[in-house]
C-alpha cells in the first residue's frame, strides 16, 4: 500500500509525540516530498524511495538498508551514521549531503551524484560504482573500499 505525505508525516509526528523513532519499513513512499522532514532514527529499512524528495531531510542514524533510494533526492541530507548497507542508490543525488560515518556496504552507487559530500568514516566497502557515479574532488572510492564496476 502507498502511503500518502500527509500519512507518512502523520506517523512521524505521532512517533515523535511518543518519544519514538518512526517506523516505516517496507513502505511504498516512492515520488513523496518529504523535504526537510524529521526521520532522525527512523527505520526505513526495505522501504520503496524512488524519485522521492529527501532533500535536507534529517535520516542521521536512520536505518536506510535494502531500501530502494534510485532517482531520489537527498541533496543536503543528513545522513550521519546512517544504515544504507545494501540500498540502491542508482542514480541518486546526494551532493552536499553529510554521510559522516555512515554504512554504505554492498551499496549500488551507479550514476550517483556524490559531489560535495562528507564522506569522513563512511563505510563504503563492497559498495558499487561505475563511470558515472561522481564524487568530492579529491575523493577515492577505491581506497575506501568501494568496487567499480564498467557502465555498459
């Protein structure tokens, strides 16, 4: 079932009432303007985010994993310390956004745009990319134990 804007903020906002991190794994919140929203914590996990509008979203410490983040915007995002072993991150635009010691194990990054973003203490082993992927000047996925793979 696709979740509407007004029910996913909805759930947030009853979560953070309780002093709860929200819960919305294995939802359908694909093409959701969801800017600036407050998921700190939140469990995503498995979740369907494609095309959504994530930017500036705060998702520090989020569990982001296996969840299917292609053509979403993430620019300026908050993703410190944030689960995103195993996502899909096809052709996502995160530049500007803060992955400060976040997980991108086993994570699909072709075609992503992480140009401008702080990737100090991420995790980025088995991680996938290829020619277009495009990274902070200067950084080297290799070395940081991601794995290309040639664009066909």
């Amino acid at each position: 079932m696709k979740l509407t804007e007004m029910q996913v903020l909805e759930l947030i906002r009853l979560a953070h009432e309780k002093g709860e991190n929200p819960d919305l794994r294995g939802h359908n919140l694909s093409g959701l303007g969801l800017f600036r929203a407050k998921l700190s914590g939140a469990d995503l996990s498995q979740a369907d985010l494609t095309q959504a509008n994530l930017s500036e979203a705060d998702l520090s410490q989020a569990n982001l994993s296996k969840t299917d983040l292609s053509h979403t915007s993430l620019v300026r995002a908050n993703l410190k310390a944030a689960n995103l072993s195993q996502a899909n991150l096809f052709n996502a635009s995160l530049s500007h956004a803060d992955l400060q010691g976040a997980d991108l194990r086993g994570s699909v990054l072709f075609g992503a745009n992480l140009s401008h973003a702080d990737l100090s203490g991420a995790d980025l082993r088995r991680a996938l990319y290829s020619d277009h992927t495009k990274w902070s000047v200067g950084f080297d996925p290799a070395q940081a134990g991601a794995v290309y793979r040639k664009s066909t």
